[in-house]
C-alpha cells in the first residue's frame, strides 16, 4: 500500500514479457494480416477471415476497404510507431478506421495467445510462475503492510497511465487477488475499482474484461474500439457488447452493416 500519491507510467512494450507483441511486432503483423495484394501465385498475402469479413462486411464497397487496407499495410513499417502512422492518414476517415480496427484484432488474438490465457477459465490466469515479471512485483508492493480487510484501499493513492490497448494488468491483478491472496470474485472486482476509474489511457483499450463491466469508469471510459465502433461495433455509447473471454471474438464484434464512421 502506498501512503502517499504515485504515479506509474506503463510505457508501451510492457506486456511483451506475457507474449504481448511490442510496437515494431504490432507492425509487422498488420503489415502481413492487412496486405490484400496477391503474390506469384495468385494467392491472397493477407490474413483470409479478414478480408471475408470485410467483404461481408461493406458489400459492393469492400473493394474499396480492402485496398485502404493493403495501402496501410504497405505503409506502416515506415513509421516510427503505429500512431505516426494512422496520424499520416489522418485526413481520411477509412483508412484510421481500419488501421484502429488492425489494432483492436491484433491485441485480441495476442491476449488468446499470451502466457496469461487460460482455456479451461478464460476469466483467470494460467498458473504458472510469474515471479519474474514487473506485474508481480507491482502486486506485491500493493498489498505490502495491508490487512485482508483493506484491499479496498489498494489502489488509494495510486494511478496508471498506461500507453498500451491490452488488459494484461487488469486481468493479472484480477485472478492474482483470488488464487493468491484468497478473495472471491466480487471482493476482487471492488478492490479494482479503483483503479479502472483511475487508469488513463492515452491511446485508448480494446475494451473492458467480462467482471468490469457495468462499472461506472467503464460506462463512460473513451475506448479504442468505441472511436471505430462504425466498423467494429465493438462497444455502444454505455453498454459494451458482453465479453466470455479474455478474448473478445472479433466475428462477433462485426455487427449488422453499415457505413463506417471516424470521430
């Protein structure tokens, strides 16, 4: 427990040792999964269930969605990070929509493959060691000096700005509480309230874990997906679509059709 207000700042990257990917791999990956061009052969270079989906998607209009997609795709890799490069777009609505989208669908199957997915409970971590990991730590410098009787006062004096979409830290923080330090999953839930409504993120989430819902902070919390929601129509203005996973099925984020909007 902190007894003076600390500020931490989660710099970008800081979830690559749970088998997030940092910025350069984010890059690559939409430079691969967003290329709609065709190679010798004929066949398609990028990922085939998103092209579908936009084709399904926009109709007689996804031709032009796919090749905004391979533009930015091919354009990525040369910029210093994702966001210079969706600013370089930045006077075309369609083009950062998708690139927005891109990052919302790479964040999604990353944290379905990272150390922390657990298939048999997708709400808790696997259990392995992660005695090594800066997330660790943090909970243990938390808890240091309270009485189980406290851990609502957990996140008292502290706040996080964090530059990263995923929810590597919530949803750590979240089965951590239960397996390690005996909570139920409502007594978890409230020591964490604290910090939902105290976490900034400057660059935005995927959006929130199935337990965060309904929180206040999360209600009217500026999401990464809620600024595409014209092509994802991930979250709604208060109520975000229910999440049964730590991965949100990006198949059924899509929606019925309908134009794309940019904000």
């Amino acid at each position: 427990m902190f007894s003076q207000p600390v500020v931490f700042v989660i710099g970008a990257g800081a979830s690559a040792e749970l088998g997030l990917p940092t910025g350069t791999d984010m890059k690559a990956r939409i430079a691969l999964s967003h290329n709609f061009n065709r190679d010798q052969s004929g066949n398609l270079i990028g990922n085939r269930t998103i092209f579908d989906m936009l084709g399904a998607r926009f109709g007689q209009e996804s031709a032009i969605r796919q090749q905004q997609a391979t533009e930015l795709a091919t354009r990525i890799t040369e910029f210093e990070s994702i966001d210079e490069a969706l600013h370089w777009f930045s006077a075309q609505p369609d083009p950062v929509a998708i690139g927005k989208a891109a990052i919302v669908w790479e964040i999604l199957q990353a944290e379905h493959s990272s150390k922390l997915f657990n298939a048999q409970n997708p709400e808790m971590i696997r259990e392995i060691n992660y005695n090594d990991t800066w997330v660790s730590y943090f909970l243990s410098m938390l808890v240091s000096s309270l009485r189980r009787e406290q851990t609502t006062d957990l996140f008292r004096n502290v706040t996080i700005i964090n530059f990263n979409y995923d929810r590597t830290i919530e949803h750590f923080l979240f089965s951590r509480l239960q397996t390690n330090f005996g909570l139920n999953r409502e007594e978890a839930g409230k020591a964490l309230s604290a910090l939902n409504a105290d976490m900034i993120r400057p660059y935005g989430s995927v959006g929130p874990l199935p337990w965060q819902q309904g929180q206040a902070a999360f209600r009217t919390a500026f999401f990464l997906a809620l600024i595409t929601r014209g092509y994802l129509d991930l979250l709604t203005t208060c109520a975000p679509i229910p999440s049964k996973t730590y991965l949100t099925r990006f198949d059924l984020i899509l929606g019925t059709p309908s134009k794309m909007l940019a904000s």
